[in-house]
C-alpha cells in the first residue's frame, strides 16, 4: 500500500478530518508507567544488541571452519592420491582439529579486542574490511608461530597461510554482503518512518540531508517545525502547530534539535506522547563539532546516564593485546629456561651473605598503582635504611639514585648486576601483569616522591624489564636523559620498537654494562 498523500490549504494545516487520538495529562501514575517502559525498552535493545553479538560471533566461527576445512582438505588431496585420502587425513584430524580450535580463538580474540562485534558499526564498509585483514593475517601469524614451536609437522605453514588469506576474503567479504543487504532491505522498504524535525537551523538542516543522503536508514524527512521565521520552505509550523501537522504527513517520529530551553523541549515531549509519537533529541553542539570527522560521535551510557562521546583518546588495543600476549608467551618461556640459572643464583646469595635470596620491594606502576618489585637480593641485608645516609653521594642527577661504588653492595652481587642477572625474577612481574618486558623502569617510592608533574607521564604506561635507557645511555648520569627516552618511547610505541628494543637488550648484557 502506498504513501497516502493529503493536500493542506495555504495555512500549511487540514480544516477537516478525525482529530488525533489524545491522551489525558501526566499525571504521577503515567511518569511510573513511563518509567518502567524506557527500563523494558533498554533491557530489550541491551538482549537485541547482545543477540546480535553472539549471532556475529557464531558467524565467524562457521566460516571458519569452512575455510580451514577447505584449505585443509585441498592441502591433503595434493599430496595424496587415490584410496590414501581418507587414511591420511583421518591420521592428521587430531592436529586439523587442534589448528581449527586456535585459529579461531585467535581470531574471535582479536576480532573482540577491535570492536568488531561491536554494535552498531561506526565506521565505514573499507576500515571494517581493512581491520577484519589485519586481525585475521595476525591470528594467522600466531598460529604459524604455535604451530613451527610445537612441530605440528602434518599442518603445513603453506596450509596455514592459505587458511589465513581465505579467511580474510570470507570474512571481510560476508560483512561487506551484510552491509549491502541491509542498505538494500532498508532502502527498498515500504516500513519507512515519517520524521518531523523541530528546528530548522544548521543542525536540523545537516540532520534533514543526511537521512535524505542515507535512505538505508528507514526514514524519510516529512518537514520542520520552528518556533522562529525561516526561509525554508518545509517549515510546516510552530511547535504549538506539533498535532495537526503529525496528522496531516502521518508522523511517527519527532527529532529534537532546536537549542532551546527546557520548557521547549518539555512541551514538545508532552504533546509527542498525546499523541503517540516517538521523539528523540539531537543535540545541537558548537561550532563544527557535527562536521566530519565528528560526525560518528557515539552515545555510550554511564550507569543510566546517556553521554555522547566529542573526543576519544585513539588506543592500539590490538598492539597492546599482542604485547600482552608476547609478554606471557616470553616470561613463561624465560622462567622455563632460567630455571636452573636461577636456582644455583638463590643458593650461592644465601651462601654468600646472611639474608633472603630474593628482594622485594615496592614500586610505582601504571597510572601510579603500587606493586611487589622483585629481584635477587644484590646488597647487604637492611641496605634500604641505609639509603638516606648515602643520598647526598648520589652520582646521578635528579630523583635517580645510584652509586657505583656502593659500600652496601655484596660481592656477588656486584657481579650479578654487571650482567642484569639481579633482575631475571621480574619475569614473574611481568606474568602478574604489573610489569612488562619493555618498558620504563620502574623507581623506588622515595624517588618517585621527587618527580616533577612532567616526569609522572613515565608512569602513563607499564613498566617494564628494558627499554631505550637500558641500551642506549644506561651509564648517562642524567635523570633527564632517562626521562627523554622514556617518553619517546612512550609517544613513539609500537611492537616493532618492542621487538628492536629486546634484540638490542642481550648484546648490552653480554657488555656487561649493569651497575
């Protein structure tokens, strides 16, 4: 059935016709009943938003399956022939299944960790394509790498590639088809919802062409209303005008944008719900705040709040999850071998001076949190109170204490600082989460209580076992120049100055540069 169309009078408004359906005042009863219905209404799109989630999450999965399977089985059929096909692939499902499970709690990870099953969608068809790549060829890369150290030798790294790189074209390919159906479904719908606009300023005229532009959305603009004179021919009214002309263009939305006061907004509410529209409000914000590349600001709620987010600080979620993640795979790694080395450690400390073998102490870490710093014990039992005594010796600039020559320093333990061995017992810092593998180093607490305001932008971030210091000025008496590469490292993060960082690190052990 068709649009029906009604022809007004000069006045903008019909003379004749059933008047709408109106509503008693709001009363107390009424504000209740109102109330509750926004709670079912957001406990519904919450269950909705979270189907969704799950749906797309199961999606991913069985195209996974498909292309790995596929990949697979014409990876098996090409170097198999006849009647060996199913004997040979039956001996490798063990290992098809164990790559199949990674590869895609890998994928859903990373998928997680970008916003992908995030709804709705803010950003364009090309960067959700361009991310679904990325995360796919790094899970792909984890995989190859899980698979080369645990010998899954029937799983080829060939076969791994060719799973990835058919992966990124299915899965980018089925959302690109998604985005396409619903623009179509929503396009060629007859269930579109008439809109009528209170406010024809800039932000009610930007609103009107972008629905008009983004007919996939489902609403077609009906008019304006506005309170003040305007050139614009679709001004239908004033706000008061708000039933006959619902009436007349067969409303069923009203979207808010005038900067009025509340007594504007409130009357428009009231006549809305009389009359069994749905309204909405649009902020009308300064300046250019709507203009690109503003105009994706999403609405988040905190607690029952509803906030619309201007600036978000951009954060590498995907780079720190993989940081994380080579973090634990690293430390695991490195207890695992230093095992031994560390044991014969603890026991010549305790062989060498009275006291415990390991030292800990507490330190500042991201965003200020204080944890347990651990290392092998280097000094004399009770070397922290004698620190106070010793400051005015110190031999480095600013809230940086060190001496090399320190009298409370052990004979052993001068011998495991020249090779960093005092600090291999901070991998367990680094399983716990408190610390990572590069990173600023973190200071005791009294010299942190001598930081400027500017040198707290070094705890921005995790500390960590090295860093730039550590291999480029670790002998540089200068607190500033610490604090100077300390924050390029922090401004100028990414994995591959992670991975320069942890090759440089062993050659300047090997010099034997520690103090």
């Amino acid at each position: 059935m068709g649009t029906r169309h009604v022809e007004l009078p000069p006045s903008g408004f019909p003379n004749s016709g059933p008047a709408l359906p109106v509503l008693p005042p709001v009363g107390k009863r009424d504000k209740r009943w109102a109330s509750q219905l926004a709670r079912m209404r957001s406990s519904s799109l919450e269950s909705a938003v979270w189907w969704m989630q799950v749906r797309s999450v199961l999606e991913d999965i069985l195209l996974l399956i498909v292309s790995v399977y596929t990949v697979f089985y014409l990876s098996v059929l090409s170097r198999t022939s006849g009647i060996r096909i199913a004997e040979t692939f039956s001996a490798s499902q063990r290992e098809f299944l164990s790559s199949l499970f990674l590869f895609t709690t890998f994928t859903v990870l990373l998928f997680a960790t970008a916003s992908l099953y995030r709804f709705p969608q803010i950003g364009s068809s090309l960067q959700e394509c361009r991310t679904v790549c990325w995360t796919t060829l790094l899970a792909t890369l984890l995989l190859s790498g899980v698979s080369y150290v645990s010998g899954m030798k029937p799983v080829s790294q060939a076969t791994i590639v060719g799973a990835g790189l058919l992966n990124c074209v299915t899965l980018a390919g089925w959302r690109l088809l998604k985005r396409r159906f619903a623009f179509l479904s929503r396009r060629q719908s007859k269930s579109s919802r008439n809109v009528l606009i209170v406010g024809a300023g800039r932000t009610g005229q930007q609103l009107a062409r972008f629905l008009e532009v983004n007919q996939q959305l489902g609403y077609r603009v009906r008019g304006f209303l506005d309170q003040h004179d305007h050139k614009e021919s679709r001004v239908l009214g004033r706000i008061e005008h708000l039933p006959e002309v619902a009436r007349a263009h067969f409303v069923d939305e009203v979207l808010i944008t005038s900067s009025a006061g509340h007594d504007l907004v409130s009357e428009v509410v009231v006549e809305a719900r009389r009359n069994r529209l749905d309204v909405k409000i649009v902020p009308d914000l300064y300046d250019d705040l709507w203009d690109e590349p503003c105009a994706t600001m999403p609405v988040e709620y905190v607690g029952k709040y509803p906030v619309l987010v201007l600036h978000r600080q951009p954060i590498p979620a995907l780079g720190l999850f993989v940081k994380r993640a080579l973090d634990i795979v690293l430390a695991s790694l490195g207890l695992v071998l230093a095992f031994p080395a560390m044991l014969a450690i603890g026991i010549a400390i305790k062989l060498d001076s009275p006291g415990p073998a390991l030292y800990t102490s507490t330190r500042l870490g991201r965003k200020g949190l204080h944890f347990a710093f651990f290392k092998f014990r280097t000094m004399v039992n009770g070397a922290d109170s004698m620190k106070h005594r010793l400051r005015n010796a110190n031999e480095r600039q600013g809230p940086f204490f060190k001496l090399a020559d320190d009298p409370r320093m052990t004979r052993l333990g001068r011998f495991l600082r020249k090779y960093s061995l005092d600090e291999l017992p901070q991998l367990c810092n680094v399983l716990k989460g408190d610390m990572s593998l590069v990173g600023p180093r973190p200071h005791p607490l009294d010299d942190c209580e001598l930081y400027r305001l500017e040198h707290l932008r070094r705890l921005d971030v995790t500390p960590g076992i090295t860093g730039l210091w550590q291999i480029s000025s670790r002998r540089d008496p200068s607190f500033e120049k610490s604090m100077f590469l300390d924050l390029q490292y922090i401004e100028n993060w990414s994995l591959w100055m992670d991975f320069t960082i942890l090759l440089r690190t062993l050659p300047a052990v090997l010099r034997a540069e520690g103090q």
